[in-house]
C-alpha cells in the first residue's frame, strides 16, 4: 500500500501533444514551434534506511521512463534515468542544475520522481520535501538526502519556464506505509499550495491513501495515468483526451478498484482552470502501440542503473580504468594513485572527453558525500554506537574535497559547506576535547546561520552547551530542535538529559516518556529512563525499562551492563556476573566504557602488564578523553607505593582538569594522590577547586566528605558536605547512606530516622532507604522495627537480596531461626562464587558460639544447625558436629560427621573429622567404627593426639598403654576448663579423668 501523488505542471501553456492514433507513437518533435524534449526520471525502492524501504516506486519510474522513450519520442541522449543507489539527493539535484542550463525557448521538459515525500513544520509554516535515497528516517530533512519542494518549484521551474519552456512534473511521492503518513497526506496540500497556478493531478484527496498491487507490480495510480495518456481515457474517441476525460478515467479504475479490493478510499484529482481543455491529442495515422508492449519491456531495463551520463565502468582508457579501480579500493585522495589525483591529472592533460570528466568529477563527489551523508544520518538516528571522532574528522575532510571539485553554483554546494561544519564540530563532540568546544561552537554556530531550520545543528549546539554545564544555553538549542522536528526523539531525549543533569527527575522523566511516544528507536528514551530511576533507587521500575531494549535488541551491550550494575547496587551478584558476560560477548570496548575502564581493572583483579596495556590504549585511542588520563592515574595512586610512579599519577591528574575542568572526580582522585604523597593542604584544597568548578554537581560534596570522614577524621565538615550533596540532589543515596552510616556511629539515630523520613515523604518507593532504615534500628537494637523496615524494602522490590541479608541478621537476633534460614537462603542465590553463603555461615558461626556464653544452648544448636544447612562445607559441619558431641548427642554428631568426612578436600581437614568420628563412635558404643576411623587415623598421622590416642585404648580396654599415653600429655591440660571444650563429659568421666 503506498501513497502516490502526480503532479502535471505547465506553468505558461497547456502541454499540447502531437496528433495521433490512441497508443501511437508520437510525431517528431522538429516542426517549427515544437523544440526538444528532455526527461530526468527518478525511481526509489531500495532506500538506505529500512524504514524508507517500498516496493515498486523504481518499477513506476521505470515504466513512465520507456512510455516517454516509445510514445512520446524522447531522445535518449535527453534522458537521464535514476534509480535507487544512483538517486541519492546530490546527483538529482546535479541533474537538475544540468536541465536549467541546457533547456531552451519552446523545450519540453518531463521530471519525473516517484519516492518518498514529505512535510514538515518550518517554524510555523509547511515545507515539502522529496526524498532521495540517502535520506534519514527522522524528518531531518534539512541535513541532506532531500530536494525541497520550494527549492524545484522557484530554482528549477521557475527558471526554466522562464525561458518559456513547457514543464511537465509527475510527483509520485507520497506513499502509503511510510513512517510518518500523517506528513504524506499533508504533503497534498502543500503541493497544491506551492504550485498554485500549476495544473495538478494528485492520486488521492486529502486523507486518504494511494495503493498499489503485487499482481501488477505498480501503484494503481501511475499504471491507470500511462494506460490513460495512451489513449484509454478517450472514451468518445475523438482522438482527443481532454482534463475530464482523464479526470473520469482515473476515477473509474483507481477509486472502483480501491474501493472494492480494500474497501478504502483513493479519489485521484485533477484540478486546471479548464477541464475541457485538450490535454493530450492523438494521431489516428500513427501506427498503434500497445500498453502491453511498454509495460513488458521494463524487464529489459530492470538492472538500469543510471543513463544519461557515461558509465565510467565501461570506459576502456588506461587514466579511466585506473580511475575506477581507485574509486573501488577506496582510495580517494592524499596520494598520487588517488582518484582525486587522476582526475586532476585527467583535466589538466585533456585526455578524455568532457562528458567522461564530468563523470569522473561527479562519481568522485557522490562516493565522498554518500560516506559523509550516511554518517550524518547515523548521528541523526540516535545510534548509540557512532563511530570515534577520528572518523567524523575524515567525512568531515571528505566534504572539504567535494567542495573542491564542486562548481560554485551547485544547488548542494552549501548543503555540504553545512554538513562539513558539522563533522567537524561533532569530531570535537565525540573526542570530549573541552578546550575545543569553543571552536565546536564557533562551526554550530556558522553552519545554523546558513540552515537556520537544522534541528541536527542545534542538536549538536546542545550538546557542547551541555557538557560545558551552561544548561539554559542547552535547553534552548535542544527545544529549537524539538521545534523543528517534533518527531525526532534524539532532541527530546536530550532534554531530558539536560534536565536530570541538574536533578530534576520529574520534568526529565516528561521527556524521556514524551520520547517513547515518538516514532522510530526508543532504545535512548528506556536507557534514560532507566538511569533516572536508577538514580531515585527505584531499581523495579529500571530494570522493567532496560529489559524493555533487551526483547528487541537482545544483545544490546550497555543494557545488559546497566542491568549488571543494577543488579550488583541490589546485592544479586549472579545476576550481575551473568548480565556482565554476557555484555562483553556483544560489546567488549562499550561494556567496558559503561563499566569504567579503572573499575574494570580493580573489579577483575587485572595483572599489571595487562591493565597498563589497556589505559595506555584508551589514551591512543581518544588523546582529548580527560577519563582515560584520570583512570590511568586512579590505577596508579590505589596499585603503587613508589614516589615515582605516585608522580606520574599526579601529572596525568593535572592533564586530566586541564582537558575537563569539569570532571569532579579527577580532582577527588587527585586529592587523595596529594594525601599519600603528604600534601595535605594540597589535597584540601583540591577537593575545594572541585566543588568551586562544580558548585550544583552532588558528587563533588560527596567526594569531599568522604575525605574528610575517612582521610582526615573530620566527621563534623564530613555531615556538612554529605548534607550539601544531598540538598543538590535530594535522590543521591551514596550520600544518604555516608550520613546515616555516620549518625549511627554517634548514637544520633532519630537524625537518620528523620533524614530517611524526609526522603521517604518524597518517595516511599525506594528500597535502599527502607534497608537504611533497617541498620539504624539495628544499630540501638529495635530489631523488631529493623525486620519490618527490611520487609518493607522486599515488598517494594522482592528481588532486593541485601533485604533478604539483613532481615536474616535480624530475624538471628530475634531467635527467628527458620525465618532467618529462608532469607539467608534467598539472598545467597544471587551469590555466584559462594562467598555470600561462606560468609552468612561464618557470621553465625560466630553468634552461635556467643549463645553458647550469653545465650542458651538450644539456641546455640540452631544456628549450628542453620550455618551447616546453608553452607554445607567442612567447617560449618564439623562445627555442628562438635556441638552435637560436647552436648551429649553422639549419634547424631557420629552420623553427621560420616557425611562431612566426603566433603573433606586437604588432609588437615580429614584428620579433624576422623578425630570428631572416634570420639563420638566411642560414646556411641561403635566399636568397629572407631577402630576403622582410628586406624585411618593414623595412617594419615604419624604423629597423632596422644589423649585422644589414650582415651581410644582406654575405649578398648588397654589400660596399661592408654595410661602411657595420658602420662605424655601435658597435665595443665587435663586440669582445665578447656578439657570441657574438647571431649564430653562421658568420655572424661569414663576414659581420662576415671581411667
């Protein structure tokens, strides 16, 4: 389905034709008042972007083509056909600039385009657009692969009917299907706006839609309008087709065949100022062409590219051939065997023809403006993976060749001065070289003064403005952007951007959702979203927004990351070392670029050959990134001791502020580098230029009490830096966590409880404060309201794992014993390496062994009990054991030492066991366990524990050798407390104290 618009213009004179029989060929064109007749035929199916992608816009081109070839006599040296790869804007546009030059008094002259078009706001009023095959798919027309309606209708038309020429222009650019319809359909009434004292013939009326067929592999429109001009639509055969009639034609087969196929409406219009007028005559005495025979040869000219200009790759000559191969590998210009070079030396020798010249100058500005259009276009797109500065600086260099070559009237030259500004601008962008910004600007600046209407120069002045944190400036550029094409998400997102740089999450989260409702891409609009609600603790609703991309994009490497380090902020480790691997598989450079190179390499415990290779290569890739030389200092200040390497650090510290003065942690790191190089009131003062060139930035205040809390135990100044943070940004939770951490160590829990309160009030859906909420409570002991708090962050977030970790805690110093399980259980899924459950485990080890001196001993088997069940290793089992032995129950402690014997891993830990198994076989009465168990024993241990020796003899009734063993035992043992600790009370009542 497409919507096609013809568009019949004579601007001085009704077009008249030759006399003839209905499907005849056309009289010659040589009588005295008929001069000659010249053609440019554009057909576009196979759009660089998918979105613009049709399906017979090029066969409609083609068919019209061959109707003007065989019927209307066209000379073919007069006719120039261009479709799909060769339609790109800058060869339409040449061929255009070619026809006003060349047309002459009494010329006819047919342009032909069936494609894409469009409409757009142009500050309040409507501009059309025809658009070529190099266009973007996001309305930001005015950045090339397009041909403005109004420059075609004043430069060309208006110029050439001037010269009292006929023009016939057929417009089949309005197609069904395309992304934007609702510009399509406007886009007929700017037409007949424009072209007010044209004749026109539209395929549909406003609202409407054109259609087309796979049986017939046209639109309806144009198939009916050639069958129509060749003599159908004469329905009284009087060899004449007159306004109505073709009016009537077109009506009778498009809106009955329409209506009946689809049940929509298609109402061609024909609008003149006389309708019974001749349009077309027909000479009965030429001999009949049939539509049939037109329509079947368009599979002879199927594979035509381009005609009209000399097709360089059939040329023969040596200087051609050459050309062609340079062209092939790519290599334009900056050496002698560069196409550039052979053309110059083609031009100055005068060995090839004009025409062949011109060829090569024109193939040579097409493949440089293409490589440069198409970057553009990626930037427009919103393309999160845009290529290194170093690229745009090379299109950018591109354009300034085209220029070179192009004459200085080229209806495209300013559009490439344009696009040059902007490359090279972008270069600037894309480096984040600060001390260039100024130049960037000086470019944007320019290039929006000769394109005014650029939403993708002012785009790009936002973002200069937005790195330099001058926000009001940004906000300006992305609004004039967002007003120029309301359509674009790339603008939209921006201002959202800007708007969260300065942490105002609720008018920022209107733009990133306004952005959503925008067609196109929305992988930046859930990235953003995301991050917003990172940033408040809302980490459901983010990971809700980074899944999003993940169904489309599902190896969408900064989503996965962001859902890594989401996951990781939630303590669900496993989660976040699958998330993490699976981004590098996709993305190594971004992932790591989102993870951050230095974090990367402390995280991954990097060697450091391996880590030095990799900061050193981020610096050679981007030399103007002030991160990469703060990295590099980062890794040096934590992983050396060495004066000279913590002097090295310091210098690339200052190379770092002097590329971005406005990179706040490159003056913190830089403090604490002055600290352990005894510079204190260097490091102070760096802290302070930190916040003096981020005085709204949240992070400088919270860079600066973290020192003063940690580096100089200064906890006073260290609340009122934290307190400023988060009064600049009232969502910065790392600074919510300092303070409370801080209050609670002071016993000011009621100022935790009322910050969290304030917090609260604002948001009651944030996990991370409930958890906060929860320590402070733990910290004065009310656990009761420290597991409800925690309970409080599950119901929030029930995959929150540090909420299961400290309810755990929590629910242990209740007595909760089975509750504690189940949450400790659940926070050590998330735990890929084991370390969570060896570390739950170890902590209630600990307790246990407290309760067995302040608590009781019931509660003391539980947590034995509990530490075994959630890390079943050697240690946890042979505590439980142990317990259960000196506590009178050596069935259960010989059977549960069986199982912990096959979990042994070093002989150490199968000597402790064994041990454990003879003493509780023995007062279990397994004697011929305990004999197995003690001979391996000794087979492991030459050198065994002699009481325990003495008591097994005893056990067997050797008293004479168990009492020689026992004698060599040092006596201070056998009269303390600690003999309790080791055996029970049966077996030293009945083997050691009463053998």
């Amino acid at each position: 389905m497409r919507c096609v618009v013809l568009f019949i213009c004579c601007f001085f004179q009704v077009v008249t034709f030759a006399q003839g029989k209905r499907g005849a060929i056309g009289e010659s064109t040589e009588s005295k008042n008929i001069g000659k007749k010249h053609a440019l035929i554009v057909g576009i199916s196979d759009y660089q972007e998918d979105k613009l992608k049709l399906n017979y816009a090029h066969n409609d081109a083609l068919l019209f083509n061959d109707y003007l070839k065989r019927v209307e006599n066209v000379p073919e040296e007069n006719m120039v056909l261009l479709t799909n790869e060769d339609a790109v804007a800058i060869n339409i546009l040449r061929e255009l600039k070619k026809l006003l030059n060349t047309v002459e008094t009494d010329d006819t002259v047919y342009i032909y385009f069936a494609g894409h078009g469009d409409v757009v706001d142009d500050f309040g009023e409507k501009a059309g657009f025809l658009l070529a095959a190099d266009a973007n798919a996001n309305q930001e027309y005015y950045a090339g692969g397009s041909i403005p309606l109004a420059l075609l209708n004043n430069r060309v038309i208006g110029n050439i009917t001037s010269k009292n020429a006929q023009v016939i222009l057929i417009l089949d650019a309005c197609r069904s299907g395309f992304i934007f319809e609702e510009g399509t359909q406007k886009n007929m009434g700017t037409i007949q706006a424009m072209f007010e004292n044209a004749t026109k013939i539209l395929s549909c009326g406003p609202n409407e839609l054109s259609y087309e067929d796979s049986a017939i592999k046209h639109g309806y429109f144009t198939y009916y309008l050639v069958k129509g001009l060749m003599g159908n639509a004469d329905t009284n055969t009087d060899n004449n087709v007159i306004y109505r009639e073709i009016d009537d034609y077109l009506y009778e087969n498009v809106y009955n065949t329409v209506s009946k196929k689809y049940s929509q409406n298609q109402t061609p219009v024909v609008r003149t100022s006389n309708d019974r007028a001749v349009f077309k005559a027909i000479n009965p005495n030429n001999p009949v062409l049939a539509f049939e025979v037109v329509e079947s040869e368009l599979s002879k000219i199927e594979g035509y590219a381009s005609r009209g200009s000399v097709n360089l790759n059939t040329e023969k000559a040596p200087e051609i051939l050459a050309f062609s191969k340079a062209i092939q590998a790519k290599n334009y210009y900056g050496r002698p065997s560069s196409a550039l070079e052979l053309y110059k030396k083609a031009k100055a020798s005068k060995s090839v023809s004009e025409k062949v010249l011109e060829s090569m100058q024109y193939k040579l500005i097409k493949e440089l403006s293409a490589s440069a259009q198409k970057l553009i276009n990626q930037y427009i797109s919103g393309d999160t993976k845009l290529p290194s500065s170093r690229e745009f600086s090379k299109q950018a260099q591109h354009l300034e060749i085209c220029l070179e070559l192009m004459d200085h009237d080229d209806f495209f030259r300013e559009q490439i001065q344009v696009n040059q500004l902007v490359l090279d601008a972008y270069a600037i962008i894309r480096s984040k070289n600060f001390p260039a910004y100024s130049i960037a600007k000086r470019k944007l600046k320019s290039a929006v003064t000769m394109q005014p209407r650029g939403a993708y120069i002012h785009n790009a002045l936002g973002l200069v403005y937005n790195s330099e944190a001058v926000y009001d400036s940004a906000h300006y550029h992305f609004k004039e952007a967002n007003k120029l094409i309301g359509t674009w998400s790339n603008p939209v997102n921006n201002l959202g951007e800007n708007l969260l740089d300065q942490y105002k999450y609720d008018d920022a989260k209107q733009f990133f959702d306004t952005s959503l409702g925008l067609k196109g891409s929305n992988t930046e609009a859930n990235l953003r979203l995301g991050d917003l609600n990172v940033s408040q603790g809302k980490y459901q609703q983010a990971e809700v927004y980074y899944k999003t991309i993940l169904k489309t994009h599902p190896n969408h490497a900064i989503a996965l990351q962001k859902l890594s380090a989401l996951e990781k902020l939630k303590g669900n480790a496993a989660l976040s070392v699958g998330y993490h691997n699976q981004a590098i598989q996709a993305d190594s450079i971004n992932t790591i670029t989102e993870y951050g190179l230095f974090n990367y390499i402390q995280d991954h415990d990097l060697n450091p050959k391996t880590a030095e290779t990799l900061l050193l290569n981020a610096i050679d890739r981007n030399p103007d990134d002030a991160s990469s030389y703060t990295d590099y200092a980062d890794y040096l200040r934590v992983n050396n001791r060495k004066r000279t390497r913590l002097l090295l650090a310091d210098s690339l510290y200052k190379i770092a502020i002097n590329k971005n003065p406005l990179h706040a942690w490159t003056y913190a790191g830089h403090g604490w580098l002055l600290r352990n190089l005894r510079q204190p009131a260097e490091a102070k003062l760096s802290f302070e230029t930190g916040i003096s060139k981020n005085p709204n930035n949240a992070k400088a205040y919270y860079y600066y009490g973290n020192y003063l809390n940690e580096g100089i135990k200064d906890p006073r100044n260290a609340e009122i830096n934290y307190l400023k943070a988060v009064e600049k940004n009232p969502y910065y939770l790392p600074a919510y966590s300092k303070l409370i951490n801080l209050y609670n160590e002071q016993n000011q829990q009621e100022k935790s409880i009322k910050l969290l309160n304030t917090l609260l009030a604002k948001n009651a859906q944030i996990p991370d404060v409930y958890n906060l909420l929860g320590q402070t409570y733990v910290s004065n002991g009310a656990f009761t309201k420290a597991i409800e708090a925690y309970k409080q962050a599950l119901r929030i977030d029930g995959s929150y794992s540090n909420g299961y970790t400290n309810l755990g805690y929590s629910e242990l110093q209740m007595n909760q014993f089975d509750d504690a399980k189940e949450h400790y259980l659940k926070a050590t899924v998330s735990d890929p390496f084991k370390n969570k459950k060896s570390d739950i485990a170890t902590f209630m080890l600990t307790t246990a062994r407290n309760k067995l001196k302040f608590g009781t001993p019931a509660e003391a088997k539980e947590l034995f009990r509990l530490a075994s069940e959630i890390n079943p290793s050697t240690e946890t089992e042979l505590a439980y054991s142990e317990f259960l032995y000196l506590h009178n129950e050596p069935e259960l402690a010989f059977n549960n030492s069986e199982k912990t014997l096959k979990l042994c891993e070093t002989k150490t830990d199968q000597i402790s066991v064994l041990e454990i198994l003879v003493k509780t076989g023995i007062d279990a009465s397994k004697t011929q366990e305990v004999d197995s168990y003690f001979g391996q024993l000794m087979n492991l241990n030459s050198n065994p524990n002699l009481l325990l020796a003495s008591v097994y003899f005893a056990f067997k009734g050797d008293r004479n050798k168990s009492y020689a063993l026992k004698s060599k035992t040092n006596p201070m043992l056998l009269r303390s407390n600690k003999l309790k600790e080791l055996y029970s009370g049966s077996t030293i009542r009945n083997y050691i104290l009463g053998n």
